[in-house]
C-alpha cells in the first residue's frame, strides 16, 4: 500500500503525519507500506518511521550516479537519506516534464543499481482508452520501458496501473476495468520473462483510491495493492486504506 504525496507538504507537516499514522498502523502486518512525500522531506520521513514497518520512497530518481545535472537527485542521495523505493515514470511526470518510456528504463536502472525498488508507473490516457488503444498504450509503455530490463532486475520492480483519467478526478476505475487492463502488464511480463517472473511481480492499482473503494478493488485477485494520491495526504484515510 503506497502513498504519493506528490508536491504536498514540508517537513513539520511530515512529522505531524507521521505522528498520527504511526499508531493507527502499529497492527498492521498484512502488507507493505511505503509513503513517498517530496524529496524534502525524505530525511523528517525516514527519522519519523524510525522502528516501524512503514518504508520511505522518492517520487523521482536522476539516471546518473551523480553529475552536470541540476535539478535531479541520484540514487546514492535518495539511498543515503534512507529511503529504500522510489516512484519512477508517474504520469503527471510523463506529461508535464518530458518523462518517456526509454527516460523510465533508464531511471529504473538507476534505482536497482542503487538498491532502490522501483514503482514504476504505467497508464492509458483518456482519449486513448476512449478510442479502443488502452492495450496497445499498455503493450508500448511495457515494451519500451520495463521490457528492456534483465529477467533478474525485472523481479525486483513493482508497476503501477494508473490511469490518468483516473488520478485526481475522483473517477476510480472500476474493480474488472483496472483487473483487465493488470491482465495486459501480467500477460506482457508472462511473455517475456517467463509465467513465473510474470506471476510473481506485483502490480498496484492507482487513480482515486479511496477508503471506500479500496476493499472492492483489492478484491480483484489482480491487484496485489494500491497507489494513492490525495487519499495518503491524511493519516486516518490512508490507515484506513491500508487496513482495508
Ligand atoms: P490520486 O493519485 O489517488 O489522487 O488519484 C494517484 C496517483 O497519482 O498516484
């Protein structure tokens, strides 16, 4: 069960999260759960989950191992404040900074090289789901992207089905829509890397999860878990979603 903060909140507002989520959490053994705020506040985030199951990701990773690059942070930085995920080709990246399929395997290969687990994100826009192309979105962002990774480095990432008509519009997909469009990812991996690489990796749901329709969705034996946007911003609706 992952959290993405997106561009919310500063460090004071982190522990104050962290405070409330802790003990509504404290039980909680059934899954993973891993809360990715902005790289500002990974430092509070870690020292604040400190003796606790919950795990710390970044929302972005540069390619390089350090460089001429500004604006990026590298695998080494995000591994030395402690985080140990990171959310790579998010939408919103994809359409607002340039982020590509070939830019999403590179930082993927960043992130295993530096002992990150990637959550690397994929998704059909609307106009592509409404013209009939969602499996072909999904095929190309799996071919171009994560297809190119090593079998061995493919059993370390956890994908992300998101679609972007889905995230932040309060327009959920439906349980059997978001199992069929996992069925594409799973079919994708089966055929390359093998029916048991391809059974074994885990694939999220995420777009308008809410407490309420978290248990409907994590009924579908397809959906191993759930990446949440606004819904992980407040710690009593995000433990609810992770005690589904
Ligand atoms: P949302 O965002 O839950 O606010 O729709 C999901 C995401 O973008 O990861």
């Amino acid at each position: 069960m992952a959290g993405n903060w997106k561009m919310y909140k500063t460090p004071a507002e982190t522990i104050a999260f962290f405070q409330k989520f802790r003990p509504l959490v404290a039980a909680s053994e059934h899954c993973e759960v891993v809360i990715c705020p902005p790289f500002t506040d990974l430092a509070a985030a870690v020292d604040a989950a400190q003796g606790t199951n919950i795990r710390i990701g970044a929302q972005n990773i540069g390619w390089a191992r350090e460089g001429a690059f500004t604006g990026e942070i590298s695998g080494p930085m995000i591994q030395a404040a402690g985080a140990t995920h990171v959310v790579i080709g998010h939408s919103e990246r994809r359409q607002y900074f340039g982020e590509t399929d070939e830019t999403v395997l590179k930082r993927t290969q960043a992130a295993l090289e530096f002992g990150l687990t990637p959550i690397v994100c994929v998704g059909e826009r609307l106009e592509q789901r409404e013209s009939g192309n969602t499996e072909a979105v999904l095929v190309a962002q799996f071919q171009k992207g994560i297809g190119g990774l090593g079998a061995p480095l493919f059993a370390r990432i956890v994908i992300a089905y998101e679609p972007v008509w889905a995230i932040g519009t309060g327009k959920t997909a439906t349980p059997e829509i978001a199992a069929d469009a996992h069925r594409v990812i799973r079919a994708q991996a089966r055929a390359k890397f093998g029916k048991e690489a391809g059974d074994a990796i885990r694939i999220l749901y995420g777009g308008s999860v809410k407490p309420d329709n978290t248990r409907s969705l994590m009924a579908q034996p397809e959906i191993d878990g759930v990446l949440v946007g606004g819904a992980s911003l407040d710690p009593v609706s995000f433990a609810s979603i992770v005690n589904f």
